[in-house]
C-alpha cells in the first residue's frame, strides 16, 4: 500500500542509498523492485534491457513516464533519472517520449 503512494522513482532512489552499497545501485536492485499497481497506464512500463545490457526501467500514469537509465557502456557508473510524457492516440497505438 505505502509502494502505491510513494512516486516510482523515489522508491528506487531509497533503495540503492540503503543497499549494501550506498550511492550506486547494482542491475539486479533496480530490476528487483516491482512496478507499483496503477503506474502502467501506457502498457509499456517496466524493466527493458538493450543487446549491450543498458538498463531502462520506468513506470507511467497520467501522461507522465518517470524512471532511471543505466547505461553500460563508456564510464557511466550510476542511475540516471528519466523522464517524459506518453499519449495512447488511437486503441493500440502508445507513442512513448523520454530524456536522460
């Protein structure tokens, strides 16, 4: 009930700074933390991994897509906070839109 009222992106912020490892989040906590109920208005949200194991993960409601984006490859080492909006403009058809 509390993971329903507290924002996505907040819950993920709280548990990589208490993990064993404080300040960064591994691929495997991040991947670990379910989707709140309600936060999949898009039909699209959850944890979406690229060929070179980039982590995606976001939730949306209302229009808006928040979430956090770990890129493997170059010297990225943390999360980084995403956000955008999306628009389901005809039945089946959801048009996604984010930055980094």
């Amino acid at each position: 009930m509390l993971a329903e009222t507290i924002p996505f992106v907040i819950l993920l912020v709280l548990c990589c700074l208490t993990g064993s490892d404080a300040g960064s989040c591994s691929i495997t906590t991040i991947c670990e933390i379910p989707i709140p109920s309600g936060s999949n208005q898009c039909d699209k949200a959850g944890t979406w991994r690229n060929e070179l194991t980039s982590v995606m993960k976001f939730s949306c409601r209302g229009g808006q897509i928040e979430g956090l984006y770990c890129c493997s490859v170059g010297k990225a080492s943390l999360f980084y906070p995403m956000a955008g909006r999306f628009l389901q403009a005809e039945k089946n058809t959801t048009m996604l839109g984010w930055t980094v």
